[in-house]
C-alpha cells in the first residue's frame, strides 16, 4: 500500500494485496468492477512503480488474432516475392520462398506478442475485456496459462521475463470460469468515503477540507439513488478539478445545478433525480 501511496494511488489493503501475489506468484491480475473505480488507472500507476513499460490492449467486439497478437507485413512480403520469383524455378524453390515469407522479419507484434518479447517486461492491460467475444477469451487462454503464443508458420514465443497483466471488465457479461482461473480476481468497488477523500486531497488540496468533505457526502448520496450510471472515482476527480478551476470554496445548490454534468452522465438519470426531488436533497444537503 505504502509503494503505490507514493506514485499517487491510494489503493485498500486487498488490491494492494493482490497487485503483491500477482507479482510474486507471476498471475494475471483481473479486476472486475463498476466503469470509473480505477481499474485501468492502476496499470498506468504499477507500470510507474516498476519502470516497466506501458503495452495496453483496448477491447472491443470484433478483436482478432490480427488486431491483438500478431500479423504480417504484407507489403514487404509481396516484394520479397517479387524479387525472388526469377529464383523460384521449380518446386522446392517454390516451397522454400513461401517458407522464407513468413520468417519472423515479416512478422508485425501486436501487444500480446509486443508483452512477451519486450524486455524488460512490461506491464500489460487488456482493457475492458467483458467487450470482447467468447472466441476472443478462447484465444487468450493459452497467453494467460503459459505466457506463451503459438504462430503455425514459426513456432512458440515464450516470454523470457513474465510481464505483470491487468485485465479489467465493467461486468457487462459473464467472463468464463476458464479465464478467470487463470486470474487472481478482484472485485473493485467504489472507494470508502475516507479513501476517497484521501485521493481527492491528494490531487486537488487546494479545495480544502470542508468542500472536499462536501463532495464526498455528495457523491456518495447520489450512489444511493438508482441511477443508470452512478458516479464512480473518475466523476468525483472530474468534478473536484472542475470545482477547483471555478474558484469554488463552498457547495451551493447553484453551483451543485451547473455542475451536475460532470457526475451525472444519462438525462433519464438526471430527470430522475429532479422528478424524485432527489436532486434538490442533495442541493440542499450541503447548505444546511
């Protein structure tokens, strides 16, 4: 907790825990949560920690072989074709070209093949990971099992150095049990409103203790409500740097209204609110 306190991240005992196993016993690390509780910020902060670079794999539905592992320069294959095609008189020489095409010199990294052969190791994060396809974990098993991926026209790549791998999901399907079991699993929650504070105190101090107190209540509040989107940490830092850029040194109901847009992302959330008079609750919260 101590070490990712110093680069920033004030993390509970549990994540700190885990982000030690992970590295010790050379697990992925899969962390599964609400969008904006600081999953992926805590690659960007452990790839810091360890000098380690920084590979990040962004998911979506669709991701192949070709976007996430690796491909082939087929351009410079076409050439090497061209050229050799006067020497490629009979059949063995036929076979051989067609060998020589797809050598590793021809082969484009993407970053799961990029996270193996870097070294040092690096830190990985394949985000968002629930975006993904059943087809898309199947090809992941063998990567987080063994650290290693097979290409049929040259052979294994296995790493040398075991990079730290963060997988995170904001839950919007089931992962299966086959990926998980090869994960140390987390569930990150929304932070405790002490743990809070203490992130927001650490990025905006100049908001003072009293509105950075009246934040937290506030957010907290609207967390309770049943909300398409509740606020996560991400919308508490966006709207504590907002505030900060205002000049503010209090929480008005005027300035809550002006600013709700920050914390409060869908307009049936935000109608909701104000046909609930749950939203003048919480304007009026602060002011008494």
């Amino acid at each position: 907790m101590a070490a990712l306190d110093q680069v920033g991240y004030v993390a509970d005992e549990g994540l700190a825990t885990a982000v030690f196993l992970a590295l010790s016993l050379e697990r992925p690390l899969f962390l599964e949560g609400q969008p904006g509780v600081g999953k992926t910020a805590l690659a960007a902060v452990m790839s810091e920690l360890l000098g380690r670079p920084l590979v990040r794999l962004q998911c979506y539905y669709g991701i192949d072989l070709k976007s996430a592992v690796y491909d082939w320069n087929y351009a410079r294959q076409m050439v090497h074709i061209r050229l050799a095609e006067d020497f490629a008189r009979h059949r063995e020489a036929s076979l051989e070209l067609e060998r020589d095409v797809y050598g590793p010199e021809f082969l484009v990294p993407r970053p799961l093949l990029t996270a193996l052969t870097t070294t040092p190791a690096p830190v990985l994060l394949i985000d968002e990971v629930d975006r993904t396809d059943e087809a898309f974990e199947a090809l992941l098993l063998e990567f987080l099992g063994e650290f290693q991926i097979t290409i049929p026209e040259i052979g294994t790549y296995r790493a040398e150095e075991i990079p730290l791998v963060i997988l995170t999901s904001n839950r919007t399907r089931d992962i299966h049990d086959a990926l998980r079991r090869r994960c140390l699993y987390v569930w990150v929650d929304f932070p405790e409103p002490a743990r809070e504070r203490a992130i927001l105190a650490r990025k905006y101090p100049a908001l003072g203790d009293e509105l950075l107190e009246s934040v937290v209540k506030v957010v907290a509040y609207l967390r309770e409500a049943p909300l398409t989107k509740r606020p996560g940490l991400a919308e508490s830092l966006d709207w504590a740097e907002a505030l900060q850029q205002l000049g503010a040194r209090r929480l008005t109901p005027e300035l809550v209204e002006s600013t709700i847009g920050l914390i409060v992302k869908y307009y049936d959330d935000l109608d909701l609110l104000r046909r609930s008079d749950r939203l003048k609750a919480v304007l009026t919260r602060e002011e008494r």
